[in-house]
C-alpha cells in the first residue's frame, strides 16, 4: 500500500520527447511503473523510449485510460501543460519543470481548486512508492520498501534522506517531494492527511525549510490530527535574510519563515527535529519503538 | 530582480499613477542643471538597491540648484550599507500632508496577490506588521476578477482617505494592480502615496520586484538590471547558471540541490565553523560548470577551506570529479578541500579525485566535520556527537484513545483535504 502513485497507477508523460522527458521515462518504465503513452504537440504517431505518442492529452487519455501525467515541459509551457490534463480528465499531475512564475501558479491553483484533480510540484522530484511505481526523477534505487512516509520540499536533500534510511535497512512507503516554490499544488497538510489515513505508513519523516508557514501550519496540523510519529528536519538554520536561497520559496522574508521558528513550532506538538540529516534514522528508529 | 526607486515610478507613470517630475544625475552638475529646469525645491535621493536610505545619509533636501549640486556631491560616491551610490534622482519635493502605504504582494497562504494598505505610509510596512496589525487593510485578490473597485473603495475607507480623494485612489491602486499583473512582480509598493498640500495623491517613492522566474517574457526588463549593485561574483555565477550566495564564513560550499545546500550549510555551522556561501551547482551540471563555480568560490578571500557535497541523480559524480580537477588545474590554490560524492558514477568520481590526491568523505557529517578542522588546521578526528534523543512528549497519545480525537478531525479535515482524499473518506 502506498499513498498517491502504485499498481494502479496509468502514466502519460507531456514532454516525453524532450532530453529530460525521454530519459526519466526510461527509467520509470524500468522502475516498473506502467507509462502508457506520452504527449508532444505535433509529434503525434511517433513512439518514445518505446511508448506511443500522442498530439493532446485528450487523445493519450481516450486511447490509454491514463489517470496520471507527469509534465516535463519547459517553464514557459508548463502552466499550459497542467490545464490541458486537468481538462482530459487526469487526476494526478505532477510537475517537475523548475521556474514557473509565482502568477502562473496562482492562475493554475485557482483553476484546479474547482476540479477534482491534485498536482504536485512544480519545482519538484515527483514521488516514487518503493517496489510499486515511480513518478518522478528519484532514483529506485536508493529506497527500499517499509513504513516510513516522507514529504518533503526540495529534491536531494530528500535523496540524502531515503539513502540514510535505506542505508539502516528503513524502508519507506511513499517518498513525496511537494516541490520549493512559494505556491505549488500540494501542501504538506494534504500530505499528511493521506499519510496518517494509509494503513501501511506507520510513521512520516517531514522535510521542510526556510520560507512561508507551511512548516508551521503542519505543525497545527500533526497536533490536531496525526496518531503517528513525525520526524523532521528544517534546512536553512544559516540562511540570512531577505536572500532567495535557490528555489524560488526559501527566503525569509520580514522576519518570518525563519528556520528556527519552524523548529520550535514542530517541537511545540513533539515533533523531533533532527540536528542534521543523517540523525533522522536514529530519531525514526526511536520513534517506532 | 529588484528595480531601483526611478525605474519603479518610470513603470507606475505609465499606468497612470502620479509621480513627482525629476531625473536622474550621475555627476553634480547634472544635478544642478535638472534642479534649475524643475523650478523649485527639489529631493536628492540615492539609487542604490538598500532600504532605510532615507536614514543613512542617502536622501536630502535641497532649496535651488548651487544646494542640489551640492548635496548631490556629497551623495554621489558614498558607501550606503556596502553599496556605492552611482546615480541619484532629483525629484521636486512634495509638499507632504500625510503619507499612505500601498502595495502589492504575493501572500502564500490564501494564493493570491494580496493589495495592502495602511495610513501609516512613509514607515517600513513590515515594522507596521509587526507592531500595529491592526492598522494593515489586506485584500485578496482573485486572479481571474482582478482587483474591483469595490475592493479599492473599502481599502480607501479603510484607511480614512477624504471621500473627494477616493476616486483618484481607486486609479491609482487600479494602475498598481495592472503594472503588478504586466510586469510579473512579486512585489510592488508605493511608500509613501502622499496627500500633498494641494490635495492630490502622488507616488513619492516606489519600489518593484520582479519574479526572476518571469524574465524570460520581459527582456526589456531583464535589461534593466543593475549589475553595478550585486557582488561581481553574483554576477558571473547567475550568467553561468549557478545559484550563488555570498556569506560571511569560512568555509566554501559546493552542492547540488538547494535544499541540500542550505543543509549542507548548516551541518558546517553544527559542527563550529560557518559557510561563506550558498551555492546550488542545480541538476546535471558538466565539468565546465563545475569548475566556474570553484573559481568563484575561491575568489572569496575568506574561505579558508572547500567543502563540496554532490548527491549524484541526473548530476553525474565523475563529471563533477572533472570539473573540479579541471579547476584546480586553472587556480592555482592552497586552500585544502574535502569531496563527498554519492550517486550516479560516484566510484569514477573517487577514482578521479583519488589521482589527484583530495580529501574524500563518505557521510555529510563526516565531511562537514573535515572541513570544520582543515578550517582550524588541525587533522581532521572525526567523531559524530552521540544523538540526542527528547522523551516523547504526552502528545503521543496510545492507540486506544485514537477514534476519540479522530472523529471531530473528520470534520476538520474535509475544510482542508482535496478530493481524492475525501473520496476515500467517503467509502469508509
């Protein structure tokens, strides 16, 4: 069991002739996810990394029953990509394109708030429920199967992480990268509330940083709601203010959004936050205990 | 990417906002001469890309052209918070009866752009934040509405303004919005909108943000960056495509991934040293990016050791073992460096570093620690402190209290879950 993307999972790839596109989709396809198709405008007929290609979503969804999509395309196409698999039907996007302006999204989340369909990202590296599926760029290799959820905002510290989990023998059921931009299509709230339902997930590791109050509201959160043990870590203890540190969300931005203000309302509702990444096995081993 | 006070008003003058008339000078006398052809007392403001000017010494007054030249002189050249002044605006003055703040932001929480506005202008808006929330009107605005006029006539009676202005308010917020919309800005304000002693509104001062993400839709925007106002090294490393951050320590930071940067950062300052930057290489960087980015590490005179982590995905191990040695081989340095590679072709990468006789480490803390000690110039002892472990804390409650708390949750969560989740909800 895992939360989002398994065995049932049906995959389209938007972008799929693209360097990046064609690429991941091979090594989805290898990690054993089922892609059924992919999408390039004006490439419609043609085949890829060894799966049809179709000219709109709405095609690839009629002649595959495609009920995910993974988007590759650039920035600039992105915002267009998402609306077009939200309107075929699709019901779970995940965006990794990185740089898609902060007014784009806000026009795609008021969008998509009105239809029944989630998106993660953008900005992120997707997800991957070891021994089910991959949708995204995370390596297979370095998770292995087992109870431990994570949700996390950036890509390789979220690698660094299920390495030092895997390393110990901790495997995970669903590793979640919710993406680092100021708005995105899915919080660690939502996240959470598929965790803490899953049967199979008997503890989360949250990975969050510097910027915004999502930490903080999910702190509020795991008090109200979560029976499960949440591990977490804050990166941007050093960060200084007012500076972007690399994804388009982590700044701190007039005093708020600070790491050490989401330390202590982690800690506040008995969340561990580990000192360092590495510490997270330690902490997660104590925790099921 | 920040724009300077008179490209900010130069925007807003196109969407109809009133700004006092004035012009740029980068020497004395042109100061001088746009004071005369103004007619009238005149302001003599610093463009330099800092807050607080006003403050600092980087705003003065001037009653006729000799004074302009003067003060101009005084400002032109002078050290505003590590930035030198290389141009100033000569604006006329305005005769100031009270001051408004208005502006735009992106608010993360509702997902919107958010107009605010307080009658306490003319003050940090954030120090207004802080100690009168109260006296902050914020409207969200829907992307698809747009910002009506409803929404700026209750921010007008909100914030107290005399009905015969609330007309001319309603333009200039509606102008606002659309420059905010047109350029892509995460940020647009003007602080202060005065009431001037004739009873109009004017921009006084103005600032703009744009979202660097957008640029590639603005290239006559792009081109009005200021490279005058970053640190060379900002520069070079944003045309290489790096995503470079100065600091103040000692330690040089190499890595791949934001997040695991700022980590990376962090785990030197656990272990008693400080980073001297934040810099993300980004996903599949070649050898050659690689070595750009040593060198601007290495430029930094404070760094006295390199620490490079590289979690190998799409960024190969051994191409990033090139590029360092690549780099090493170009400038010429004594400064001693520890590598970790993890990842895609990370026994290449060794093999590679190993030739060239690098310290290597195989976990973050090991490395960090390395670097710590190479900093201090001791022989790196590596010794991971014990973990500390916090008592569970009574929030953990037992099993068998779960369907209590659980059940008014419920309710709670449909407010928050988004559909597939409340389907599974709903079967149950």
């Amino acid at each position: 069991m895992s939360i989002l993307v398994g065995k049932n999972t049906r995959l389209i790839v938007q972008g799929i002739t693209g360097r990046e596109g064609e690429f991941h989709t091979k090594q989805m396809i290898d990690y054993g996810t089922k892609v059924v198709g992919g999408v390039t405008p004006g490439k419609g007929g043609e085949w890829a990394a060894g799966v049809p290609v179709f000219d709109s979503c709405k095609e690839a969804v009629e002649a595959t029953g495609a009920n995910t999509s993974i988007i590759f395309v650039p920035a600039r196409f992105a915002p267009d990509a998402i609306f077009e698999a939200t309107d075929a039907g699709i019901e779970l996007i995940v965006c990794i394109t990185e740089g898609v302006p902060v007014l784009d999204m806000i026009r795609v989340r008021a969008y998509l708030d009105n239809k029944r369909v989630r998106l993660i990202g953008p900005n992120c590296p997707g997800l991957i429920s070891p021994g089910e599926a991959k949708v995204g760029i995370i390596s297979g290799h370095i998770t292995t199967p087992g109870g431990i959820g994570i949700v996390a905002r950036s890509g390789t510290l979220t690698y660094e992480v299920i390495y030092a989990l895997t390393n110990r023998g901790m495997g995970q059921s669903t590793c979640v990268g919710i993406g680092g931009d100021p708005i995105n299509g899915t919080s660690f709230i939502d996240v959470l509330t598929m965790f803490e339902d899953d049967p199979l997930t008997d503890q989360v590791v949250l990975i969050g940083e510097i910027g915004g109050s999502d930490e903080e509201r999910a702190a509020e959160f795991i008090a109200a709601r979560m029976s499960k043990p949440v591990t977490a870590f804050i990166a941007g203890r050093t960060a200084p203010a007012g500076k972007r540190m690399g994804h388009a969300g982590a700044i701190i931005e007039g005093g708020a959004g600070t790491a050490a203000g989401k330390i202590a309302a982690l800690e506040a509702v008995g969340v561990r936050v580990a000192k360092h990444p590495e510490e997270i096995p330690d902490l997660c081993a104590y925790a099921v205990r | 990417m920040k724009l300077h006070e008179y490209q900010s008003k130069q925007l807003f003058a196109k969407y109809s906002i009133p700004v006092p008339r004035g012009e740029v000078a980068t020497v004395p006398e042109d100061a001088r001469r746009i004071a005369r052809d103004l007619g009238r007392r005149v302001v003599v403001k610093a463009q330099v890309l800092v807050g607080g000017r006003g403050k600092a010494g980087g705003v003065k007054l001037a009653n006729n052209p000799d004074d302009a030249e003067k003060v101009a002189g005084q400002i032109l050249g002078m050290d505003l918070k590590g930035l030198i002044v290389r141009k100033v605006l000569v604006d006329e003055a305005a005769d100031i009866q009270n001051e408004i703040y208005l502006g735009i932001v992106i608010d993360r929480v509702p997902r919107r752009a958010v107009m605010m506005a307080s009658a306490a202008g003319g003050m940090d808006i954030e120090e207004v934040a802080r100690t009168a929330p109260a006296r902050i009107i914020r409207v969200a605005i829907d992307p698809f509405l747009g910002l009506r006029e409803y929404q700026t006539r209750q921010i007008a009676y909100a914030i107290g303004l005399p009905r015969e202005l609330v007309k001319d308010f309603n333009t200039i917020a509606q102008g606002l919005y659309r420059c905010f919309v047109d350029v892509d800005a995460s940020l647009a304000e003007i602080n202060p909108l005065v009431v001037t002693g004739e009873g109009k509104l004017q921009a006084v001062d103005g600032k703009i943000l744009i979202d660097d993400n957008a640029l590639f839709r603005h290239p006559d925007l792009a081109a009005l960056r200021d490279v005058d106002e970053e640190a060379p090294s900002e520069t070079e490393a944003r045309q290489r495509g790096l995503s470079y951050i100065k600091l103040d320590g000692e330690i040089g930071c190499m890595v791949n991934g934001a997040g695991l940067a700022m980590a990376t950062m962090d785990m030197t300052q656990l272990f008693g040293g400080s980073p001297a930057n934040f810099l993300d290489i980004g996903g599949g960087a070649q050898a050659d990016k690689v070595a750009a980015a040593l060198r601007i590490i290495l430029a930094d005179s404070n760094v006295k050791a390199v620490l490079i982590n590289i979690f190998g995905g799409i960024t190969r191990c051994d191409e990033v073992a090139r590029g360092i040695v690549a780099a090493l081989e170009e400038v010429k340095t004594s400064v001693p460096m520890v590598v970790r590679l993890v990842g895609t072709n990370e026994e290449e990468g060794r093999h590679i570093l190993a030739a060239a006789k690098m310290e290597t480490a195989r976990t973050l803390a090991e490395a960090a620690q390395k670097a710590v000690a190479l900093v201090k110039g001791e022989a790196a002892v590596v010794q991971l402190p014990p973990v500390a472990i916090k008592p569970l804390i009574a929030r953990r409650k037992p099993v068998d209290r779960k369907p209590a708390i659980k059940k008014p949750a419920a309710k709670k969560a449909k407010l928050i879950v988004k559909k597939p989740a409340l389907k599974s909800k709903a079967r149950k």
